[in-house]
C-alpha cells in the first residue's frame, strides 16, 4: 500500500478506471433503469384501474337514478346510445372517456360493466 502511494507521489501512476469496473457500473446502472421501467409501468396499470373503477361507480349510480325516476332503463341499441340517454337527462355530466386504456359498457338490462385493456373481453375493472 505504501508503494502505491509513493508511486503517486512520484506521478508513476496510471488513472481513470479499468474496463472492467466501467463494465460493472454499466450493468449496474441498466438493472436499476430496468426496475425504474417496470415499477412506474405497475404505476400506470393501478391508475387505469382506478379510474375504471370511478366511471364505473359513477355509469352505475347513474342508470340507478335513471331506473328510479323512469321506470326502465336507457334506451338504445349500444352503449353509447345508451351512455347517450344519461347524458342527455343529465344523470351524466359527461360520457366515460374511451381513450384511456378500459371500456364501459352498459347493456339492455341496465348491468353495467367496465374491463381495463384491449380485446373482446378485457379483465374486470371492478
């Protein structure tokens, strides 16, 4: 160790770091940005999920107060005819968002279910 630090003294010494610990530092670095990745990706999935969760509530109560006051659900050949019907007698403020990752849907019988992700049948939001 002495003769380490004499040959620093003496400017004899080779500086910067060796492949091998840049290397190291790289992969060490990749790990963590990996994590970081997957761990704001499960952020997202939760926040798709809530808010699922919420029109879902609010597209419920809503038929609820419809049937209530009407006698009988909304009327319409889709969904969106439907959703159409409680916005319209504003028991909506406005329709659930469709761009966000999940779906609404709203059939004949006034069930209303919600899936988050694409597909025919995307896993329950609820």
């Amino acid at each position: 160790m002495l003769q380490r630090i004499r040959k620093g003294r003496d400017g004899e010494s080779d500086s910067g770091f060796t492949l091998t610990e840049l290397l190291i530092t790289i992969v060490i670095l990749g790990i963590l940005a990996a994590i970081v990745v997957f761990a704001v990706g499960a952020f997202s999935n939760d926040g798709k999920a809530a808010a699922c969760k919420t029109d879902l509530k609010s597209v419920e109560i809503a038929v609820d107060a419809y049937y209530a006051k009407n006698s009988k659900y909304p009327a319409g050949n889709s969904t969106a005819e439907r959703i159409k019907v409680l916005t319209d007698a504003q028991y909506l403020k406005q329709a659930p968002s469709t761009d966000h990752g999940y779906t609404i849907n709203v059939d004949a019988n006034g069930v209303v279910t919600g899936g988050v992700g694409d597909g025919a049948t995307p896993p329950p939001c609820a």
